[in-house]
C-alpha cells in the first residue's frame, strides 16, 4: 500500500514487432464484477482517463524487447483483483 507497483508482462511474437501491435491491460476487482480496461498501448501508451486507476498508471514497457509491463502509483488495498496483459502483434496474435 502507497508504494509504486510494478505489474510486468513479457511477451514473443513470431512476427517483427510494428505499429499495429496492440496491449490492452484489463482488470477485474477481487470482489467479482466486470472487467474493465485500465490501460492500452498502440505505439503510443494510452492510460485510462476514469475510473480506479485514473491517473495513476504509466507505461513502464519496451515493446522492443517483448516487455508491456505498467506500473501503478499510490496502490490501496481495495485495488486488490485480477489484472490481464493481452498482447497482439499482427498477424501473430
């Protein structure tokens, strides 16, 4: 609680990594729910601008070397859940 975390996701792809390789990082609460993205990379991170984690996720990957891992600032308990790192490189997926 209230320090940095760093949730890291590591891929490979058997294509060469390009502009259309998207990551989409969703989130379900431990107390059940829907998932909901938190954040999505193509080219450029786009974190999510509402709910929980507004504001407080930043892009912490290197698509180069096969890393979309993101970091969380000011964790609270209640951000306890599952987190999922969805990876696709075209045509690879």
């Amino acid at each position: 609680v209230g320090e940095e975390v760093l949730l890291k996701c590591s891929f490979r792809s058997s294509s060469p990594i390009t502009q259309s390789l998207l990551v989409d990082w969703t989130y379900r609460p431990l107390t059940g729910g829907q998932m909901e993205t938190v954040f999505h990379y193509q080219s450029i991170p786009h974190p999510t601008t509402a709910g929980r984690f507004k504001d407080r996720i930043s892009w912490a990957g290197n698509v180069a070397n096969g890393d979309a891992s993101i970091t969380i600032q000011s964790p609270e308990l209640s951000d306890n859940g599952t987190f999922i790192c969805s990876v696709k490189n075209p045509p690879d997926v």
